[in-house]
C-alpha cells in the first residue's frame, strides 16, 4: 500500500465519523438500559475522549476492546481508582497473562455508594436502618493475534446489582477485533460491549401482604403477594475506532485517535484524543461530541472534556511502572479524578 493510498483511507474513515453526526436527534434513549456502571472508563483513554479502542495496549482493555490484550508481550497489572460522582467510588483491577496459547486475562469492576439512610412516608427524617448499594463485573479474557496484523478478544463476565437486599445478577459478553495496516502504526478495531441477556431485580422488598379487610362471613386472612418487575436491558455499546502515529521513534510518538460510539441507552458520541509521548512523560486530551446538539448546547461547551498525564519508568530490568492520571468534566454533576497504576513484569 503506498503512503497516499493509506493516506486517503484515514481521510475517508474521518471524514466518515463527521458525516455521522446527524443535525438533530429523532428521539432520546437515555435510561434505556441499566448497570450504567459497566460504562464508567477506566485508565489512560480516559484522558483521550474515551477514543481508545484502536489504541488499547495494556491491562485496560479488558473495558475497552478485548482484542488489544493480545498486543501485550508480557505480563501486566493495574489498579484504577475513580473517584465518580458524590460519594461514588469505581475500583478497576485487571491482570494480563500471556501464553502460548493466547493472552488470558482477569478483571474486576467494582461500584461502592457507601451507606443510606432509610426513610419512609411515617418516619421521613429516618428509621435509624441504613443500607447500602453496589456494582460488580468479574470478567475473564482471551486474545490472539490471528496475523501478525490481525488480532481479536473475547470477554466472559458476570455482572451484579445489589441494593440492600434488593438485586439482579448476569451474564455479559465482550467481543472485538484490531488490525494494524503497516503504515505508519495506522489501526483500526471495533468492539461490542455489554451484550447479553435482559435482567430483572428480585428480592424481598419486593413483598407485601394485601389485607382485604371482609368482614363475617367473608372474612379472610392476609394474603401475601410480590409486586413483578420489568426486565431492562444491559448498556450495549458498539464502538469503532481509527489511532494514527504522526510521529513516532525512540524518544516517543504523537498519536491521534478518533472514535464512534454507539450505544442502545444514549445518543451517539464521536470521541476525539491524543497522545503524546516524549521518553518518560505523557501528556493526553481528548473531547467527547454528543450528537444531539440540544442536549450538548443544554449542558455546555465543557462537558466530554478530558485531560491527564502519565509517567513511564523501568527501575530494573523487565520490570517497569506506569502512573496514569486523567480528568473528565462532568456538567452538572462535577468533575472525575481517575488515578491507575499499572506494573510490568
């Protein structure tokens, strides 16, 4: 493939992602799914826009595409902490292994909103019982490099939600494939997130007892009754994904990624980010466009904006450190904080 030929795909799969923001939303699909913490992103493509799933080349692509653990040559670990909204706090933890066979890797995703109070319509200021919420995913990966271009990945998880004894537990599927053109580092990949079956909450607050009050000769005792819940559906997310080198050598590179998102819960977003290295430092930055210009004009310019820095160092031998730091503005709800730290060996 010669340069300008490579060249003007990359134009044309750009000039694709622009021409795929419509001028108005025919309607919304906020609120369409459930277990929306299966959408929080953690690490570096964080800081990138969330425009990462052409570039995914550690640990946290267990989240963003599968198929990017089988760039890895060796093994990896990294811990993120998100500090969300309020009092919400997101844990990621993964661990990368490579084998013969393929790269295998072990993920948790875990969502704590620490503790309520309960209230009710007779005891409003509180009953003195407290309960609290969480979000879980244990997910298992493979990948391969099918080519020495060509690779894909494939993640199995369970996902949880519980709300004091209220709860629905799941199973969900991660797919995605990467390929590498040989010019210039120019990827391309997709993936296909949080594809599974509808859920449903069950549990006892979900009981009552209907006393019909009849009176003699009628009379009746309580009759106990459950009220039925709707199924929801999981946060399906289809991504596709072009990362181009503008530079890259010994001392670093600059790499610019562009993103369509695609989700079944919310309008569709186009990711922008960069990344730019030079020896230890990397500085990041990226833009999240909604698609619905409405709602982007209603909660202002800022929001989808994200920034971060991160620092490489290999104290010994095959054993190198990465420390990530990314922030995200959030509209009306704040800004994120998102700091991972990640080990080669």
């Amino acid at each position: 493939m010669t340069r300008n030929k490579a060249f003007t795909k990359l134009a044309a799969a750009l000039l694709l992602a622009v021409l795929a923001v419509p001028g108005q939303a025919v309607f919304t699909k906020i609120g369409m799914a459930g277990l929306t913490f299966l959408k929080i992103a953690p690490g570096r493509g964080a800081a990138m826009g969330d425009a990462f799933v052409a570039i995914a080349d550690d640990a946290t692509a267990t989240y963003w595409n599968p198929a990017g653990l089988a760039l890895l040559g060796g093994r990896e670990a990294i811990v993120n902490h998100i500090d969300w909204v309020a009092d919400i706090n997101h844990e990621f933890v993964a661990v990368v292994v490579p084998t013969r066979v393929g790269n295998i890797a072990v993920s948790v995703t875990a969502l704590t909103m620490g503790t309520f109070e309960e209230t009710t319509i007779e005891q409003y200021q509180g009953t003195g019982l407290t309960f609290s919420g969480t979000d879980l995913a244990v997910g298992v990966s493979y990948a391969r490099l099918i080519t020495e271009k060509l690779g894909f990945g494939l993640t199995a998880k369970v996902v949880n939600e519980k709300v004091w004894d209220m709860g629905c537990t799941g199973a969900a599927f991660d797919f995605g494939v990467h390929y590498n053109t040989g010019w210039r580092n120019l990827r391309l990949a997709m993936a296909i997130n949080n594809f599974g079956p509808d859920l449903k909450y069950s549990g006892s607050q979900l009981n009552f007892t209907f006393d019909p009050d009849w009176e003699w000769p009628w009379t009746r005792e309580p009759v106990p009754g459950s009220y039925l819940t709707e199924n929801f559906a999981l946060p399906v997310m289809f991504r596709f994904g072009v990362a181009y080198d503008f530079w890259n050598d010994e001392n670093g590179h600059l790499t610019m990624a562009a993103d369509l998102n695609h989700a079944n819960d919310v309008n569709e977003k186009v990711n922008l980010g960069f990344e730019y290295n030079y020896r230890p430092l990397y500085l990041r930055g990226g833009y999240v466009i909604n698609t619905d210009p409405g709602y982007a004009s209603d909660l202002g310019w800022k929001t989808g904006l994200s920034f971060g820095v991160g620092l490489r160092v290999r104290p010994a031998g095959a054993f190198g450190l990465k420390l990530d730091y990314a922030y995200r503005d959030l509209a009306r709800l704040g800004s994120s904080h998102r700091v991972g730290l990640a080990a080669e060996f």
